[in-house]
C-alpha cells in the first residue's frame, strides 16, 4: 500500500469542469485518507459521475489540481492502471462470453491477480464460471463485474451503484465481501443511491449538490448538523402515537411519568443520513 | 516477459478466447465465414463462368474468383471489422479495456488476430470452393503463389488500417450499412471484381483506381491467370509496381489515421456515454 507521501490516496485541490459554457464543478476540494470507504453522494446531475470519472483518469478536467494514488490519473501510467478498480454502472459488454473466461482474460493484465476462479468464489459466482455472460441475472452480472473490479488486487476501487437490482440476501453478501476487502486494506469511494447502503459501509460521506461539495463527515455527524427532530413512537391504550421533538428524551421522561405501565412500544428514532440528505440538498438546492 | 510480448500474448489470449464464442455460436461463424459470397460466387459461376470475356478467351470465373478473393479481404477488414469495433463500443467492451492496464491494447491485438484469421479462412474459402466447384485455376506456380502472397499481404494490411480507422469514426453499429456496406458495394461494382475494369468509362476507372480495391483485384487476377492475359488488362500489363504502390499509400495513410483515431474514440469512452447511449436505444424501441 503507497498512499501519497501525505497519506492521501486522493487528493483534490480547486477541481473545476465545464462543459461548454456549463460549469459543472465548481471547485471541489477533497482529500481521501488511505483504507475505508467514502461514499460519494449527491443528486442526480450533482457532478457525481464527472468527479468519479476524472478520477478514474477518463476524463480531463477543465482546473484544478487532482492526484490518485500520487498520480495524475489525465496522464496515468500503465502501473497506476494497475493500481485502480473499477465497478462503473450499465456494463453490458461480453455477453457471449463465459464467465471465467473473462476474468481470465482481464487477470492476464496483472502482475498479481487474484485467480480467476478465486476471484468468482469470492464473489459467490463459483457456480456461476462456465455460465455465458449474457444468461446471468442484473445481480449476478453486477457482482461479476466487481469480480473484475478487484480481480488485479486494486489499492483503490471505484464503486458506482454496486448493489443496484440486488435482493437483500445478495446485498448483505456483497456488504459482507467489501467489509473483507476493507479489512485489508482497500480504499473503496462508493457512489450511490442508496442511502441505508452508504450509511452502513462509509465511515465519511461527502455529499456533493451542484458541482459543490457542500457536507462532509460520517452519517452521524451529518444527521447531527441539521438539528432535525427526532421520531418517538408509542403505544398508548392500544394505539400508536408519534410525535416529532429536538428533545426526545424528555418527550420519554414525560410519556412513562404520565402513562406508567400503560405504555408500551416506545421507539426514538434520531434523524437519519436520508433526514440530513434530504435536508441538505433541499436548502442547497433552494 | 517485457510489455510488449505480455500485450501479444494477452491480446492472442482474447482472439482464442473470441474464437471460441464463434464456435460456440453459429449464427455469428455463420456471418464470420461469408457463405453468402461463396454461394454467390458459385452461382454466378456456373450461369456465366464459361463466358469468354468480350472474345479474348480469357474465361470470366477467373475475374470472379480473382473479384471475390479481394471482397473476402474487404469485408473481413473493412466490414466486419468496423461494425465490431462499433458495437464493443456500444456494449461497453471498449471501456472495459480502458480501465484495465494495457486493456486496448490487448482488446486490439486480439481483434486484429481475429481479423487475419477471417481474412485466411475467407480467402481459403474462395478458392478452394472455386477449385471444387467451378474447376477455378489456382495459381499455377511458385511465382504466381508468392504474387498471390504479396498482393494479399498487402491488401490486408492497408484494409485492416482502414478498417480500425472507418470503425473509431463509425458513430455506431447500426450506421454500418450506410457508411460501409454501401459504398463497398459501389466500389465492388467500379473496381473490376465482377464486371471487367476494362469495360469502365474513364473517369469511373479513374476514380476506382483511388481506392486499393481495383489494384487487389487486379493483383489477385495476376496470380490466377497466365502470364499471357495481361494484354487484356486496361494498361497491357498486370501493373505490379503501381498495385504495390498504391496498396502502400494505403497503408501509410491508414497507419497515420487509425491509431489517432482509435485514440481519440477511446478516450472519449466514458461510463456516463455509454449511459446515454442506453437512455437512447431504450427510448428509440419505445421501452
């Protein structure tokens, strides 16, 4: 594992794109400490997809200073290649092919690849390596493609949508697999929609509205800045009563002097990473 | 093992890996092998194959086989390679390639390998079948096959260029009849592989004579015919320093164009492209 010399395996400074006379990034600074996930999270529109994508060395930006595992990934060498994964969205490519047979094919690229046979067990598609390609389900197919996302041994992978057209079981199980290569020591920028995904997996999320960055912390520290109510429930005489307070355990103090044993059922539900998501882009975008 | 040898061996990895999708799907080694030529070939042969040309005595199912050995290269190199590259591209394969170290260049060696095997077989195809079927000549003598070599290798290589160049530019499979498919055929009928070039007005021999397929056909036609029928050739002659010429020019104009283009089209390859590129197909079949 080589981050930067400070430590960052990405660093961003002033990262301006426009396209035409439409800017769509309007200067992002950002900077990505080595192992973990960040989850990139935005609107649709936000400048998520052009920030991954300069990232992932596809695209040139317009300004700004922008270094991926200590490169400049507009001018990435073939060893930097090496270093990076990538899981982007509506892959539809090789459906004729046998499974195994391109992670074979994309394995062959790599000093140290994961073997392909491992890399599909990893992934659960064990059974699944003679199937063509085409035949696998929206599922299968994503989970192949993150096969072929870490398949090189990456220090750095780019999620896009990974769990998109999963069942929960095959969701929990991806979760459980990414937590793995967490463990060891990838460093994951995730983007999606799914914001119980990206509460669970990310210890930072940064939260991008109209080419800005405008929030940036874990799921809790966002659910904390916008002093958004919490939710009680309970049961009272055999219905279900919900009342919305800043100060909930008082609201509770209050419940169980005046009900006693009369109540049951009490639920305190704290605002949530969609409460501060739906809060920030809401006021940024007004 | 060096960069260079790595990119080979993998890229051939692909075109192994690519041959065995065509075995296992023959609809696509269908097209791959064009039958339809073959079939063609033979029908046009047996109904006026006989037929001297305009009295020389120079039997027509030469020309044929000569016209449809070039069009086997053509359509493997500047056809079917072009529409491959195109919907790699669509399908996101192109892509795929770019977020791998040394992916292009792989997926390219491995097309290319693709391709001169098409090109192989095809070529094979013709004159075998043209042999069997027709009683075609095959070249008569070691002269004449390292001809048949030359002009062959050459040809393949200029087409091949052309066609990584015509596929970076082709905007998308579906484009390919009108951008390829058509102006081929225009240069089948002009160039002299069905109808003699001889009995072409100047200015449309003039303008054939541009393009490598006239100077295929024709260096094909010197390898299959004796040595004698050249007199009845437009020059006199077979014209093996001008064909070679020509097929050269191609060649240096196809290696300048192809890698910039190819270059430019991958660089342009991005994921929120092929997005709206879906979003557009789907909204086209009315989904």
């Amino acid at each position: 594992m080589s981050a930067t010399s400070d430590g960052h395996v990405i660093s961003v400074r002033d990262l301006t794109m426009a396209y035409g006379s439409t800017r769509v990034l309007e200067g992002i600074d950002l900077d990505v400490e080595e192992g973990g996930v960040t989850a990139l999270l935005g609107p649709n529109g936000a400048g998520k997809t052009t920030t991954v994508e300069i990232l992932e060395g596809f695209r040139r930006r317009s300004g700004g200073d922008v270094r991926v595992l200590g490169e400049d990934p507009a001018r990435a060498s073939r060893a930097w290649r090496s270093r990076v994964g990538i899981v982007m969205q509506s892959w539809q490519d090789h459906a004729r092919w046998r499974v195994v047979e391109l992670v074979r094919y994309a394995a062959a690229h790599y000093d140290h690849p994961v073997p392909a046979e491992e890399a599909l067990e990893m992934m659960g598609l064990g059974d699944k390596a003679q199937a063509t390609i085409g035949d696998l389900s929206g599922g299968q197919r994503r989970r192949l493609d993150v096969a072929l996302g870490i398949v090189g041994r990456p220090e750095l992978l780019f999620l896009d949508e990974p769990t998109a057209g999963f069942d929960p079981a095959a969701r929990r199980s991806f979760h459980e697999v990414l937590g793995t290569l967490v463990d060891s020591g990838l460093t994951v920028l995730l983007t999606t929609h799914d914001l119980a995904e990206a509460e669970r997996l990310s210890r930072r999320i940064v939260l991008l509205v109209g080419g800005q960055l405008v929030a940036d912390g874990s799921a809790a520290d966002l659910a904390r800045s916008i002093d958004a109510p919490t939710t009680v429930r309970w049961r009272e005489d055999g219905q279900v009563r919900t009342e919305k307070t800043v100060e909930p355990d008082a609201l509770v103090h209050r419940l169980y002097a005046t009900h006693g044993s009369a109540l049951s059922g009490v639920e305190v539900r704290p605002p949530d990473l969609e409460d501060a998501y739906l809060e920030i882009v809401a006021r940024e975008e007004s | 093992m060096n960069r260079t040898a790595r990119i080979l061996s993998t890229g051939l990895l692909r075109a192994r890996l690519e041959l065995r999708v065509l075995v296992r799907n023959r609809s696509i080694l269908f097209s791959q092998l064009q039958v339809a030529n073959v079939v063609m070939l033979v029908v046009l042969g047996r109904i006026i194959g006989d037929d001297p040309i305009g009295g020389s005595g120079q039997p027509q199912v030469t020309l044929f086989v000569a016209g449809f050995v070039a069009l086997a290269v053509c359509q493997a190199t500047i056809l079917q390679f072009p529409l491959a590259l195109a919907t790699d591209r669509e399908d996101g394969t192109l892509l795929r390639a770019r977020g791998i170290p040394d992916g292009v260049a792989t997926y390219l060696v491995g097309k290319v390998a693709v391709v001169l095997l098409t090109v192989v077989v095809n070529v094979a195809l013709v004159l075998v079948t043209a042999a069997v079927a027709l009683g075609a000549p095959m070249p008569s003598s070691a002269s004449s096959w390292l001809t048949l070599l030359w002009v062959l290798a050459l040809s393949t290589c200029a087409a091949t260029l052309l066609g990584a160049a015509v596929g970076a530019m082709l905007p998308g499979a579906r484009q390919g009849t009108g951008w390829v498919l058509l102006p081929l055929m225009g240069l089948m009928v002009i160039s002299g592989t069905v109808i003699p070039f001889t009995l072409m007005p100047g200015v449309v021999q003039a303008v054939a004579s541009v393009f490598p397929l006239r100077w295929m056909a024709q260096g094909v036609r010197s390898a299959l015919y004796e040595p004698a029928y050249a007199v009845y050739e437009v020059a006199g002659s077979w014209q093996h320093l001008e064909t070679a010429g020509v097929l050269l020019a191609w060649v240096v104009v196809g290696a300048v164009l192809a890698p910039r283009l190819i270059a430019r089209t991958t660089r342009r390859e991005t994921g929120s492209k092929l997005e709206e590129r879906r979003h557009e197909a789907s909204r086209r079949v009315g989904i």
